[in-house]
C-alpha cells in the first residue's frame, strides 16, 4: 500500500459499480434458467428435474431478468451522458452503438445457425440483411434470437434520454418523474382495459414499451433520490415511492382479481422491482465471480441460445435411452451456463472489448471535429422555459462509472 489517497476517477469507478455487475450477472442467469428449461423440458430432454422448469415458468424468471436489465439501464445510461462535453448527444449515440452492435452482428449468423438452420427452418439473405439493423420487428421479419426485441427496447430508451436532454428535462427529476408516471399510466389503463372488456386502446406491444420505459426512468430516478440522495425534492421522493409502490402491489394485486396468476405478467415485473430495489439498497453483491459475469453478461444474453439450442440438437440424435439424454434439467442449465460464460468471455475480448475502444476513439475524434466547426453541442442544456440548467439542476453523481464502459 502506497498511502496515497485515491483519484476522484479511482474512487468513482469503484470497480465499476460493482453491486450492478452483480445484478446484470443474476439478471442474465436468470434469463437462461428460463429460456434452456423451457427448451429441454418441451422436447423430453431434462424431465428428470421438470420441477425446475414449472417454478422458473411460472413465476417466469427470464422475464425477471429482462425487467432488472431495464432498471439497470436506468440507474447506469442517463448518467452517461455528458451534457457539457463538446457534441454530447453525438458522443454518446456513437459510444451506445458500438457498445449494442459489434457483439449483436456476431449473434445474428450463429443465432440462425442455431435456431433455424440446424432445425430446417428458413432464414434467408433478406431476413440477414434486416436483422443487421435491429428492426426486423418492424418489418414483420424472422429474428436470427427472439430476445433481440429487447435491445430495440434499449435503444429506444437511448433516444429517450437525447429527446429529454434536448428538452433540458434530463437533469431535472420533477420532468422524469411525469414522464414515467405518464407511461405508467397510459400502461395501467391500456391493460384494466383489456382485463375487464377484452379491447385494446393502443395494442399490448406499445403498451409494454412504455411500461419498460417508464420503469427505466425509475430506474434513473432510484439512483438519484435513494442511492445517491442528490435531490431533497420531497415531491419527486413521494411520488417515486409511489410509483414503486404501484408496480409492486397495486397492479400485482388488482390484476390477480381479474385475470389471476397465470400469464400475469405484472408479477414478474413487480418481482423484477424487487431484485434490484434488493441488488442495490439491501444486499450489494461485490465479489470477482459477479464482476466478470457482469462484464460478459451482454453476450451471455445474447449467445446463450446459441449454445443450447446446439446442445438440444445434439442431445435429440442421441438414442432415447442414451444417458446424455436422461440427465437432470439442473445438469444441462449448469453445463449450458458454462459453456456460455466461456463462449461470452471470448466475445467479450475479441469483440464487445475492442469495439468499445473504437467508439470511445470515433466518440473523441466527432467530438474534436465539432468543437472544431464551432459547434458546441456541450453548452448548458436549456430547460423547458429556456432557462440554463446550472449545477443545481444536474442530478448525476459526481463520480459514477458506467458499467457497460
């Protein structure tokens, strides 16, 4: 030990926020406890420990992960942008792209190969081609992995960040806290809607998108008001409480009268809540396991049915009676979780790693070229009114690092 006192930087990173690699890491666990169980145990492979998949179906643990992964991207993107940085809004879209896209190329050949090639089903050169931009949903195209709809969620959530920094509403918490409570709200009767009369308003797909955008701004807003209690806005804290307390116990507990447990999404979401109100508040996770699994777990996420959906192909030219095949379910989760958590590292430093060095260098050299034309994209954001947003308005910590960086 030097006896030095650390560098705000050293402090800030803090191993990267490290309680938050460990929630990605569960989040991204959970996602393939679900996606294998439900893939073996519906082609007779595994059905030695069926119980398994009956409790991660039904409480639906993938979809748990998923929602943790939103709120993570909450309480880590908004903080990632730099307002009074040169062309902050083009710095930081060139850093999200390189940091989604390098990995998700690579998923897409060895996704269909997996899940579509193998098994006789088609997938072509045009569906390739519209993969490669993310908007297959769109266009009404096959996706090489159904989990990609997702990452469209993310960038959605990206966009939303420019359009509130550009409103001057992304540093104050009163504007984030009506945009969530906005969505939350047009989600809620979009779905008592359909529970009670069976229509729609607006369609399930849109009405999802904004529930996970609003839980994203949650996100954002947890961090803010409880883990780093930069705002004493006792209007924002109680209406952040309750608009926690609506996804945990309200929307749980008045859908379970009407539709009861089954295919109930609201309680996934609400469970969801509570592992990182959890992973954050009450039990921070810091260990070497969860800070690498953190790190590989974008491409855990996105290989993981490369490796199982091989494996099953595998596993069914085998003969029935082989002991390859009559193995517990518990047996092929943790072998597909190593060979993922293997596949995922390699990823990681040959491809998410490296690409995230270009986009911090793209990032750098759009940032001097601008600064170059004169054209500061870094002024003080303005707000609603047109005011300068001064320090006191900026909500960021200090020194908070970025886990995905």
């Amino acid at each position: 030990m030097s006896g030095e006192v650390p560098s705000p930087r050293a402090a800030g990173d803090d191993a990267r926020l490290r309680h938050i690699d460990a929630l990605r890491a569960i989040a991204a666990l959970l996602v393939v406890w679900r996606h294998v169980g439900d893939a073996f145990v519906a082609l007779g492979v595994g059905e030695g420990g069926r119980w398994l998949q009956s409790v991660g179906a039904s409480i639906d643990v993938g979809r748990i992960g998923v929602v943790a992964f939103f709120l993570i991207s909450g309480y880590v993107i908004p903080f990632s942008i730099h307002p009074e940085r040169p062309a902050a809004v083009g710095t930081f879209l060139i850093k999200r792209f390189f940091r989604i896209y390098p990995a998700y190329w690579l998923s897409i050949p060895l996704g269909a190969f997996a899940t579509c090639w193998l098994w006789g089903r088609p997938f072509g050169a045009f569906e390739f081609l519209v993969n490669l931009t993310l908007l297959q949903d769109f266009f009404g195209v096959t996706a090489a992995e159904g989990l990609y709809w997702t990452l469209l969620v993310e960038w959605a959530f990206y966009l939303l960040c420019v359009v509130l920094l550009l409103c001057g509403s992304l540093g104050r918490p009163r504007h984030l806290l009506g945009v969530s409570i906005a969505f939350t709200l047009v989600y809620s009767v979009e779905m008592f809607v359909r529970w009670w009369t069976g229509r729609t308003l607006i369609g399930s797909p849109a009405a999802f998108a904004l529930l996970n955008l609003s839980l994203m701004l949650a996100g954002t807003l947890y961090r803010t008001l409880i883990d780093e209690a930069r705002s004493n806005d006792r209007v924002v804290r109680m209406g952040l409480h309750g608009l926690l307390l609506w996804h945990l116990f309200v929307l749980p507990v008045g859908s379970v009268q009407v539709i009861g447990f089954e295919n109930n999404a609201t309680i996934p979401y609400a469970l969801g809540l509570l592992l990182f109100i959890a992973g954050t508040s009450v039990v921070r996770i810091r260990s070497a396991l969860t800070d690498w699994l953190g790190r590989v777990s974008y491409s855990i996420y996105l290989f993981h049915p490369v490796v199982f959906m091989v494996m099953l192909w595998c596993l069914l030219r085998l003969p029935i009676d082989s002991v390859l095949r009559r193995q517990h379910l518990g047996v092929y989760i943790l072998a597909n979780v190593a060979i993922t958590v293997l596949l995922a590292t390699l990823v990681y430093r040959w491809i998410e790693r490296p690409g995230m060095q270009i986009g911090r260098r793209v990032a750098n050299a759009w940032s001097r070229y601008r600064e170059r034309v004169g054209v500061s994209a870094g002024a003080p954001a303005a707000g609603l009114g047109g005011e300068v947003l001064g320090p006191e308005h900026d909500f960021r910590p200090r020194h908070g690092a970025d886990p995905l960086r």
